[in-house]
C-alpha cells in the first residue's frame, strides 16, 4: 500500500506583477512512495519543493490533481480531520527548527500533545524521544539556550512524539554544520530502519545518499535522480 | 483541546509579551476601576439618600385632600371610622393615626444645658403618634400619664444629626448623643404662642420628657403619644377627633398600588411628598452614576480598542509560530482558543487590578473627605459602598472587553494560511 500518491498536481501563484502571467511551480508531479520508503526529493532554490512538502502535508490545500496520502484523500476531507491526521499520522521537520520560543524543550516535544485528544502517555514518550536524540538533559532549557544542531533533534524529537508513520522534512540539514548534520541523518536512517516512510526536501547530496530514492525537482516536474523520466515509481 | 493544556500554552506567550499585554491589561484596568468606582460611589450616595429620606416600600401616609369637594362641605374627615375603613381595605397589615397638636405651645429654658448656661425659647410643633408606631425607639414608657404629668416626647434621629452638626457648633453647645437626652426634661407652656403673642384661656405650664429618638418621629418638632395629643386638644376646645394623617401598612410592597387605588375610591388622597423627594434625589444619584459609568464603559471600550491593536501585532509577529501549530495537529478553534485564552488572562488581570484600583481611590478620597470636608449633617463614614456584585460586575465587564477585543486577531489567527505562516520570515 502506498504512503503517497500524487497525480497530475499542478500548483500556480499569482503573477508577481501585473500583465506577468501566474506562476506555475508545481506543473503536473506525480509521484507514489511506498510504506517504508525513504525518498529524497532536490531541486534548487525556488524550484517548489517546500510547496510540495507542505501540500503533502495538508498545509496547502489550494492545487489541482490528485492527492492521497496515508489514504486520505487531501481535498476532500475537511480542515479538521487534515488536523487530525497531521497530528497523529504525519510528523514534520523545518530547516529552522521552528521551536516555540517560550516553552522549554520538553514542552515544545509536547506540543502535539497540547491538541486534539492529546497523545497518549505524552510525557514518557517525550522523554524518551528527547533520549533517542541525545538531549535527555536539555528537557528544562528554552530554544535560545541550544544550539543549532540541539535545536533541530528537539524539532525531530516533537515530529517523532505521535509516533507517525510518516515523517516529512524540509531541509533538514540545511542550518547545520557537518558532524551535527551527518547525526540528524544518521537519525533519519535509523528511523527508516525502523519502518517509518520519510520524505525530505533537500538539495544536500549527504542527505540523498541516505534515501534509498532520489528525486529531482526541475521545471516544475519530478525525475528520477539522473534520468528525464517523469514516471517515478 | 483540554483546558489546563490550553492555560499552559497560553502561559508561555503571555510570559513572553508581558510588557504588550501589561499595557493592555493597565487600559483594561482604568476602565474597570472607574466603572467600579463609580458604581461604589452610586450606591454609596443612594445610602445616604436612603438615610436621609428613609422610606418604606410597604408603606403610605393617608391624608385629607386638600381641596376635596367633602372637605369643602365639611364631610371629609380622619376620623376613627375613616380609620376603620381603611383598616378593612384588602392586603392593609395595620393603620396608625397621628393628630397635630392643634393648639399653640412654648418652651421656655433658661438654666444649664448639659455644662453650658442657654436661655431659649421655642414654639413647641407636636405630632401625636400611637405607641405601636415607636415601638422600641422608646427606652421609657411612650404614653399618656394624664394631665399635670410629664408628656412622653420622641425626637428624629435626623433633628439629633442637625443639632450636633449645624445648631451646637454655632452655638457653641456640647454634641449629644441619644442617651445624653433620654430622661431629660423640657418645660412646655399650652395655649401659649411667642409668634402670634396669643394665649388662649387657661394655658398650662407643664414638662416634657425625652423617652427617645426614632425615624418614626416628625421632623418639624416632637412626637407624643396620641392619647396626649387628644387630651390637650380637647382640653383647649380643638378638634380631638380628626386625624391628620393616617400610616397605612401593606401586608407587601406589592399591595401599595391596590392599596394606593382602594384611598383614593374613599375618597382620601396619599402624602407622597417624602417618597417623592427621596425617589427624585435617588433618580439624580442614578443618572449621575449611569452618565460616570457610561464613561467609565466608554474608557473600557478603549482598552478594547488596544488590546485588539496589540493582540493583531502578537498576531502578525507569532504568524510562523501559528504555521507550527497547526503542523503539528492545532484546528483553527485550536489557534483562536490560545489567542483568546491569553485575552482572556489579560482581561482577568486587568479586572483585578480594576477593582483594587476602585478600592484604593475611593479609600483615599474617603480619608481627604474626613479630613477636608466640614462635618455637615448626614456626613457619611464613607461616600462608597462595594458589595460582591460591583466585583462580578468590573471583573466580567474586563473580561468582556479583552475578549471583544482579541476577538478579530484570534478569527485573524486562525484563518492564517498554514503554508503562507511557515514561509513567513
């Protein structure tokens, strides 16, 4: 069964100017992942990738196509059960971080729990997550007082606390340095281990050695890594 | 999204923008302390007036009217059966005549008065009341001895209240108390008049004594037992059978009105004079204090208008920290509730802070009032009266106001394009 499916999604901006004609970043991706995978997606600056992630998401329900992810059909359910379904099924990671800057790093791993029914036992499994990323004694500090790299497996530590079994991220490396990049990815390895499907948004090569599928994202369609070819399964 | 997550979330940001929010809050609390101050002050001055012109809900004064066509032929008359009639009118609880003294009297004192040498003499204004009607105000015996005996007298408490603040200072006398004058004696002259320098035929010199002070006494002079009143006025020749006014009890406040109608078919009319004069000062004080609370109502609109100013600045500068709320499984109610949970923290606090500023105010213009106002008859302690009611009323008026005011950032909030919030820088 698939994790994701994408067909003919098309996805347009206004014109940035009058008489200019509207921006068409998305022109017909499709793309299907299946559970488990580990998929990398590139594509340079402005190419659309963060559009796609937050499509794939339910952030941006504004396109056109077809999308289903984790069998839910993305424009046809409503806001709340998009909620629902990032808050239990789909976990998110920023390129920065993205952490609330008033709750501690044990609160901002809670955060999920804050909304809906709450996640369950939320606290142990807080605690843990804050363990699995080598922060179990960072729990108490505010976002200013951890580095870059703390930062960012606190956010991975919050995307993991639901226990989703998809996990989306958005140049994950792209704030950090080498060694603490090269520890997110061994992270993002383990996870994909353990039967998670990730898809990250990424135009580092480090993090596509990692995936077991590379796309690239050019002129608004995704290829295979290397190849012309728009079918992608 | 349960409560107590809810207040902790919200918590944190508070903590964060607290010098915003504390402006917010401080307008909140202006508001809500005048509107509180203002309403302590109304109820305050409406007690005064309740002392000053005390009147029962359940009961009227019935008298003659004054240009009745039976009055004119002689007809109309307070008399026992009049009393009688009205006692019979349905929802009346009792019915107490009074009688004028119908004949003039003097007071003549010349000696010490409580260490202080007077010489002073009065026309003597008696109304006769029945000693039901005093009840226990009287500390003495409150009834007719016969003639050649002490009468009885009572005083208005508000006549004391004119003596100590305006009579005594002027004349240099000695303040009093109720029980400095119970027991005390007053010669008292009938059928004698200093004003028109008439005496009738036979006029008698006797005393009277203070048995005690109450509301129920008149105002314009003393009040005796009404067997007295009916004796000395029949001994001089005046008329012992009429009354001048009746007190009519209602079982409830609400037979007044009934009650009011069954006067008016016999004929008789009700003296409202009083009532009207305190319902009027009370109407003042109530369109005084409504005018200074609708001020009051129109700073907390302000403080509204701020708090939605700085809750769409919060708003505006948390926009990518709303885009992670709702990644990470926050509805819009989601978001709108955090918004208006910090309003709603920022309303309570102002509320409180309201109501501690009305108390603080109005104490100090109580203490300034003590020490720079002339002790004028019916002074209060204090010019405010708080109760539970002006709190529920100033803290929910500034909860109302914060939450109005969050109301359109937080529908802002949560109408944010998760996506668009996310990219924001």
């Amino acid at each position: 069964m698939s994790a994701i499916e994408l067909r003919a999604i098309r996805k347009r901006y206004p014109p940035r100017e009058p008489g200019l004609p509207p921006q068409e970043l998305l022109q017909g991706v499709d793309l299907t992942v299946r559970r488990g995978e580990f998929v990398a997606v590139e594509g340079q600056s402005g190419s659309g990738k963060s559009t796609l992630l937050h499509l794939l998401g339910g952030l941006d329900r504004d396109f056109d196509g077809e999308a289903r992810v984790l069998g839910c059909d993305l424009r046809a359910v409503k806001d709340a059960e998009l909620a629902a379904l990032r808050h239990t099924q789909i976990g998110f990671v920023f390129q920065s971080f993205n952490l609330l800057p008033a709750l501690t790093a044990l609160e901002n791993v809670l955060l999920p729990d804050f909304f809906g029914a709450g996640v369950p036992d939320a606290e142990r499994r807080a605690r843990e997550a804050l363990q699995r990323v080598g922060l179990a004694d960072k729990a108490g500090s505010r976002p200013a007082a951890l580095s870059g790299g703390e930062r960012q497996r606190v956010a991975i530590a919050r995307a993991l606390l639901a226990r989703p079994p998809l996990l989306l991220a958005d140049e994950p490396t792209g704030n950090l340095d080498a060694k603490t990049g090269e520890g997110v990815i061994d992270l993002f390895r383990q996870l994909h281990r353990e039967g998670m499907t990730l898809l990250i948004v990424t135009h580092e090569a480090r993090v596509s050695h990692a995936a077991s599928r590379v796309l690239v994202l050019r002129e608004g369609v995704l290829h295979a890594d290397g190849a012309e070819a728009v079918e992608t399964e | 999204m349960r409560i107590g997550k809810l207040i902790r979330l919200a918590r944190g940001n508070l903590v964060r923008e607290l010098g915003a929010l504390a402006v917010s809050a401080g307008g909140v609390a202006l508001g809500t302390g005048c509107l509180v101050f203002f309403l302590a002050l109304g109820a305050g001055l409406q007690r005064v007036v309740n002392d000053v012109f005390p009147v029962s809900t359940r009961e009227v004064e019935v008298v003659v009217p004054q240009l009745a066509f039976g009055s004119l032929l002689g007809e109309q008359k307070l008399d026992d059966a009049a009393v009688a009639k009205l006692r019979a009118i349905r929802g009346v609880a009792a019915a107490y005549p009074k009688m004028q003294l119908r004949i003039p009297a003097v007071t003549r004192y010349n000696g010490l008065f409580f260490g202080k040498e007077i010489r002073m003499g009065l026309e003597v204004v008696a109304t006769g009341l029945m000693p039901e009607l005093v009840g226990q105000d009287a500390r003495m015996p409150f009834g007719d001895r016969g003639e050649g005996q002490p009468i009885p007298v009572v005083v208005n408490r508000r006549l004391l209240e004119l003596y100590n603040k305006v009579f005594a200072p002027q004349r240099g006398l000695p303040p009093l108390v109720e029980s400095n004058l119970v027991g005390f004696q007053i010669p008292v002259e009938l059928g004698r008049s200093f004003v028109t320098s008439r005496t009738l035929p036979d006029p008698q010199e006797t005393s009277m004594v203070v048995v005690g002070f109450s509301d129920r006494a008149t105002l314009a002079g003393v009040s005796m037992p009404l067997a007295a009143i009916q004796r000395i006025n029949r001994r001089f020749g005046a008329d012992a059978t009429g009354y001048s006014s009746v007190l009519v009890r209602a079982q409830s406040a609400d037979d007044v009105s009934e009650l009011a109608a069954a006067v008016k078919r016999l004929g008789l009319e009700i003296d409202d004079s009083e009532r009207r004069s305190a319902v009027q000062i009370g109407a003042a004080v109530e369109l005084v204090t409504l005018a200074l609370s609708l001020l009051a109502a129109l700073i907390t609109g302000l403080a509204a208008v701020n708090t939605m100013q700085a809750f769409y600045a919060s708003v505006r500068e948390r926009t990518r920290e709303i885009g992670v709320l709702r990644a990470v499984g926050a509805t819009r109610g989601d978001v709108a509730a955090v918004v208006l949970a910090e309003a709603a923290a920022t309303g309570l606090a102002g509320g409180v802070v309201g109501v501690l500023i009305a108390r603080g105010a109005a104490a100090l213009l109580d203490r300034l009032a003590r020490k720079g106002l002339p002790d004028f008859p019916f002074k209060p302690d204090t010019f405010f009266r708080f109760h539970a009611g002006h709190v529920a009323v100033g803290i929910g008026v500034a909860l109302l106001a914060a939450l109005l005011g969050a109301f359109l950032p937080a529908r802002a909030a949560a109408r944010l394009d998760p996506a668009k919030a996310l990219t924001e820088s």
